[in-house]
C-alpha cells in the first residue's frame, strides 16, 4: 500500500547493508603496507566502530528530535541555514552516495570474476557492475513492498554468510598465521602514527552508512521512538563483524599475500580452502555485495527527493510513482553511479569520497552542540547518552583523519572540497526559482 511505512526490521538491515561492503572486503591490503600488527589492525577497526557508534548516538538525537528523511540535509538545514543543508545533500547525491554505490559494484565485480582462471577483462567488469546497478533500480523503483522485502532477505544473508565464514575458517585451519593479536612492544608508537591516522580514514569510510536510518525518518514508523534503537543497533552489529573479519583474514592468509591487495577475502579464503574453496567463497562475497548496492539505491535518493521537495527548480526530484516510491531521484543517482563506474578508478573514489563523507558528518555532529544552545526547548525524545563525551570523541578523531587526508592526498581532498563549493553555486541558481521549506 502506498501509505505504508518502514519497519524496525528493514531500517536496521539498510543500516548494516550499507555499512558492511566495499570497504572491509578491500582495504586490509591498504592498512598492512604500514601495519604488521594484528593487535594494532584491530585496534584500527574498533576505534572505527567507536567512532560510528558515537557518531550514531549523535545522530539519533537530531533524528529523533527533527524527524524527516533526507539526512545531513534536513539537519544542516535547520541548524545553519538552508545553503548549508543544500550543499549537504548536493554532496550525498553526487559523491555520498553515488560514489559508493559504484565502489560496491565495482568490488562485487572484482569478486565475481575471481573464480575465472586469469585475468578477467576490463570491460567485462565493468559490464557486471553496471549490470548489477541497473538491475536494482528497477527493483527500488517500483514497489515499497519489494523494495524492503529484498533488502531483509540480503542483509540476512550478508550476516549469516560472514559468520559462517568466520566460524569455518577459524575450525578448518590447524596453524594460523604467524602474527601477534595481543600488545606487544611497539604498539603504542604505532597506534599514535601517521600510519595509523591514514589507515584510519579507509576504516572510517568502511564504516560509512551508519547514519542510513535518518534519510528514511518521514517513511519509518515512530521514528522518535526507533530511530536511536536502529542507529546504535546496526552500528554496533556491524562492529564486531568488521573485527572478526580482519582477525579472520589476518588468521588466514600471509600479510605479504595481502599487502596492497584488493580482493583480500578472496585470498583469505583461498589460503583457508583451497583454490576452489576460494574461488566459491569469492562468488559468496560478491552476492554481499549485492545487498550494499541494495542499499544504498534505497537510502540516498531519499536526499534527492527532499531537495526537489524545496527547491522548486528541481521539482522533478521529488515525483513519485503510484506507490510513493521517488523513482526519479532513484534513476538520477543510478545514473551518476553509472558515469562513476565508466570513468573513475577504484582508489580514486574510495579516498575523495571517504574525505567529503567525513566532512559532511563533522558538521552535523557539530550541529548538536549549536542546537541545544540555540533552540534549549525544542523538545527531543532521545538525548545522546553521556553527552557531550560522544560528540567530543567523534569530532577530535573525525578532524585528526580529515586533517591527514588534507596533508597526505591533497588532490582528492581538494576535489571534494571543489563538489562543495560547486554545491553552493548551484544553491545560488536555483535559490530564486525554490520553495522555501516551512521547517526551515
């Protein structure tokens, strides 16, 4: 029916489908160029949960407190002024979740194709991941009730799928790889580094889709009442399946196997099961990834719909189809991955995209702090739990990551800075011929 709402359920498993996919199938390989240490890795990826599960408390309590789908948009909006949440949703539409979606894609390829023998062609890995793009579209974009369906049966499956390869590895291999878990001498340098700083910003982007719940708030039933419950349960579950994993590869397969590698569950099972055994578990992965891209093309075109639904200019956004699906904004951001997969290359999109990301949720978090102080009464049916030591700690490693990425790739920062500012232009354009929001 077309009034029907999103359950706790189907919100919960965008939240973990968007978070579990390319990031940490990819970039262990990334973080053992500098990094040798198992205790040090797992530190890596749970002070990356930390980081969400902060930021997700956060943002529950700006969700809960104003509750409307479109994210960093709605929020940026009423705390700081309508340009501020434009540019937000400008940035989510064409790199937040855009970009991501087509790093799923490209990485559900990548795996696909590693049960053929030899080197797979460009092109054909290409063809699948948009294959597997438009294919999805389709299904979002025609019924609420197909569209949530698939996505609890993927997540699901995603979960099972990745504990049952944790649990099998750990049972079939009878002597681990010769790297330490516990702290040893050493790790506390290492854990203040530089190498730590820029490895964190590839678990950081890992993590990214932990705040996927508040582009969903207006079509989530009692969303002051669920939202936190789903922000902070994905989070959390998502966390300890992102540590299992890398001790589980780093169990498995030789570092210098990995090292600088994509496809490191790929190599993790190859080294755990033999070839075949690999090869199976490679096309396993990459149907994971299926419920990534499930995801995002269900989440972030939620963003395009509210701007059309307040900038008059761009009213094409917010149509909807006869079962209140936003289909345009759907095919918009299906077609912008698309470009993304024929014209960018993977590192390309993972680092400018994790920067602008990251940027994106600082201010918001920010945004908590400068709405107690100038709307103290409006009335929030969740609070941060032990504010303000959540927002503090998500903001101080959230800023020194930025700051790395700023002094270590310039280039990729600065094109993300550059789809900012061209955000403001285009706010500027169209402000003229918009609607203002009366929530604003």
């Amino acid at each position: 029916m077309p009034g029907d709402k999103f359950r706790f359920p189907t919100v919960t498993a965008v939240v973990i489908a968007n978070m579990v996919g390319t990031g940490v199938f990819t970039s262990l390989g990334f973080q053992l160029l500098e990094i040798q240490s198992g205790f040090v890795i797992l530190m890596l990826w749970a002070v990356g949960g930390l980081i969400a599960v902060c930021g997700a408390m956060t943002y529950a309590e700006l969700g809960a407190a104003m509750p409307r789908s479109g994210g960093e948009y709605n929020f940026l909006a009423r705390i700081y002024h309508p340009a501020a949440g434009f540019v937000s949703g400008w940035t989510s539409a064409t790199i937040g979740f855009a970009g991501p979606t087509a790093l799923a894609a490209i990485t559900f390829a990548a795996y696909a194709t590693s049960i053929a023998q030899g080197e797979s062609p460009a092109w054909l890995e290409k063809l699948l991941a948009v294959g597997l793009v438009i294919i999805l579209t389709a299904v979002h974009g025609g019924s609420r009730r197909s569209s949530g369906g698939i996505q609890v049966i993927f997540t699901i499956l995603k979960v099972a799928v990745i504990l049952l390869f944790c649990l099998a590895v750990v049972l079939i291999i009878d002597t681990p790889q010769p790297i330490r878990f516990l702290p040893s001498a050493g790790d506390g340098t290492l854990l203040m580094s530089s190498a730590f700083a820029v490895s964190l910003i590839y678990v950081s982007y890992a993590y990214t889709g932990w705040n996927a719940a508040t582009y969903l708030s207006s079509e989530l039933e009692n969303p002051q009442r669920t939202l936190p419950g789903i922000l902070l349960t994905g989070t959390l579950v998502v966390t300890v399946l992102y540590v299992a994993l890398n001790f589980v590869f780093m169990y498995a397969a030789p570092v210098d196997a990995m090292k600088g590698e994509v496809e490191v569950g790929y190599i993790a099972a190859r080294s755990a099961f033999g070839d075949l055994g690999g090869q199976f578990t490679g096309l396993v992965l990459a149907m994971l990834l299926v419920s990534t891209v499930s995801a995002m093309t269900l989440a972030g075109p939620r963003v395009l719909q509210v701007i059309g639904e307040d900038f008059y200019a761009l009213r094409v956004l917010a149509r909807k189809n006869a079962d209140g699906i936003p289909s345009n904004a759907i095919y918009v951001q299906s077609i912008l991955a698309v470009i993304f997969i024929l014209t960018s290359t993977f590192e390309s999109i993972l680092v400018f995209a994790g920067f602008t990301l990251a940027l994106n949720s600082f201010a918001t978090v920010m945004g908590v702090f400068v709405l107690r102080r100038q709307q103290p009464d409006l009335e929030r049916p969740y609070r941060t739990f032990l504010f303000p030591l959540p927002p503090i700690i998500y903001l101080a490693l959230t800023g020194w990551t930025l700051w790395f990425v700023l002094m270590n790739r310039p280039v990729e920062a600065l094109f993300g800075l550059g789809v900012i500012a061209s955000g403001l232009v285009v706010y500027y354009l169209s402000h003229s011929k918009s609607r203002s929001s009366q929530e604003k």
